[in-house]
C-alpha cells in the first residue's frame, strides 16, 4: 500500500494535473472514433467507412496543425520573455562593471597629507597706482589636488587630464599620468596646483616668479581622459570650478559650479 501511494505521489508531484485530464480526454476521444469507425464499417459497408477514415483524417491534420501553430506561438512567447530576461540581466551587468569615474577637485588642508605638506611659494609683481614703481610680492599656494574615486567593480586607467580656461580654449594644459591606476571602490589623488597657478596667469607653462598678478577671479573646466575594459582613451564629462585666486583675495578659494551657459 505505500508503494502505491508514493507512485501516486511521484506522478502527481512530477506531471501536472491539466497534463493528465488532457492525456485522459485525448484517450477517451481516440477510443470513441476508433469504437464508431468500426460500428459504420460493419454495417454501412467499404464505402462508407472510407468515406469515414478520410473525414477523421481531415479532422485530424486540422488538429494537428491547431495544435502546432499553439506550440509555436507559446514557444515564441516564452522565446521573447526569455530573450527580454537575458538582456535585463545583460543590462545590469554592464551597469556593475562600467567604469564611472568619480572626481572632485579641491585643496589640501590637513597637515598630515603629502601634498599639504609642500605649499608653493610664488612671487607676483605688483605695481603701484600712484607712483608708478613696483614690488614683488611672494605668497604661499596651498595644493590643490583632484580626487579621482572609482565605484565600479572593474579598475580603470586615468591616462591623463586637460585643464583650461573658459572662454579662452588656447589657455588649455593637458598632462599624461603614468600608471595611475584606480582599483575598485578606491580613492586615488593627484595635484594640479602648477597648472592652476599658471592658468591664473593666463599662461602655460608654471613659474616661481611672474610679472603680473592672477586673475581675481578665473573659471577653469577639468576633463578626465580613461581606458577600461571596453575601450581606450575615454572622455568624462567636464567639470567647472570657480577660483579665487590670491593675493588679490584673503586666500585661495574652490567653488564647484554647474556647466556655463
């Protein structure tokens, strides 16, 4: 008795009860044309059961056929579902491992920083309105550093940056980076207070000793160039900040600011 219950169980738990009724029904039908197909040839004669055989056979192939083209459009439903679950999964999956970097500029304020620990200090000449001589005056720049951060799960290469003046896209200085290598959910720094101090001029190149004073106030844009898995030399977007600059203010000041119109 409880080899025959778990058997019932196995079919039960294993085909589905819909599947049964149809297979049962099916039976049932194929066992009343095949009892009345007999009854019609043993008392209507040959002709009458080929007549029949060929009308069963009709009936059928248009079974058969409604049967097909069902399987063919649930096959091609649950295609279609699978095809749209295959590239949802392929959609998150690349939204995990595309590398979107992250990055701020800012200055370095605490002391125990390496690249706190090195201000610069540069020499301006500055003339005076009522006499018409000039002096020179030195003034420390602390260092500015851009913080890149990678959330992604894949590393990436900063192969360089590119910093300029708005408005005045000749005023542009653009540095390579040498195995700079962000590892995921990592911070990786690197300074530009050189480039600032000599964008401030409105010039290219860094100097200790300038003979003019820097723009009081000067809005420079920063671009990341990157390599991933998927592609060499990539472009972030561009980054605005606005600067004032000393000594024509109490100190050095970093504002983010949305793209210019």
């Amino acid at each position: 008795m409880s080899r025959r219950r778990l058997l019932l169980r196995m079919w039960l738990t294993q085909l589905r009860l819909r599947f049964l009724i149809a297979l049962v029904g099916l039976v049932f039908f194929c066992a009343t044309l095949t009892l009345l197909f007999l009854v019609a040839w043993h008392r209507r004669g040959d002709t009458y059961a080929l007549a029949l055989g060929a009308l069963l056979s009709f009936f059928a192939s248009v079974i058969t056929a409604v049967v097909t083209l069902t399987y063919l459009h649930v096959s091609r439903r649950s295609l279609a579902a699978a095809e749209a679950a295959i590239a949802l999964q392929r959609e998150q999956w690349e939204a995990r491992i595309t590398v979107q970097p992250r990055f701020w500029m800012g200055i370095r304020q605490d002391a125990t920083d390496r690249f706190a620990a090195k201000p610069l200090s540069i020499t301006y000449r500055r003339d005076r309105a009522d006499s018409g001589d000039h002096y020179y005056d030195t003034v420390a720049w602390p260092q500015v550093t851009v913080d890149v951060w990678n959330d992604g799960e894949r590393s990436f290469r900063l192969a360089g940056y590119r910093l300029w003046v708005r408005d005045e896209e000749h005023l542009a200085i653009e540095r390579p980076l040498s195995g700079f290598v962000v590892p995921p959910n990592e911070l990786r720094t690197f300074p530009v207070t050189r480039e600032l101090i000599a964008l401030s001029v409105r010039q290219r190149q860094f100097e200790e000793r300038y003979e003019r004073l820097p723009c009081e106030e000067t809005v420079l844009g920063l671009r990341l160039f990157y390599s991933d898995w998927r592609e060499d030399n990539r472009s972030s977007r561009d980054d605005w900040y606005l600067f004032l600059c000393p000594p024509l203010a109490k100190e050095l000041s970093i504002q983010r600011i949305d793209r210019p119109a």
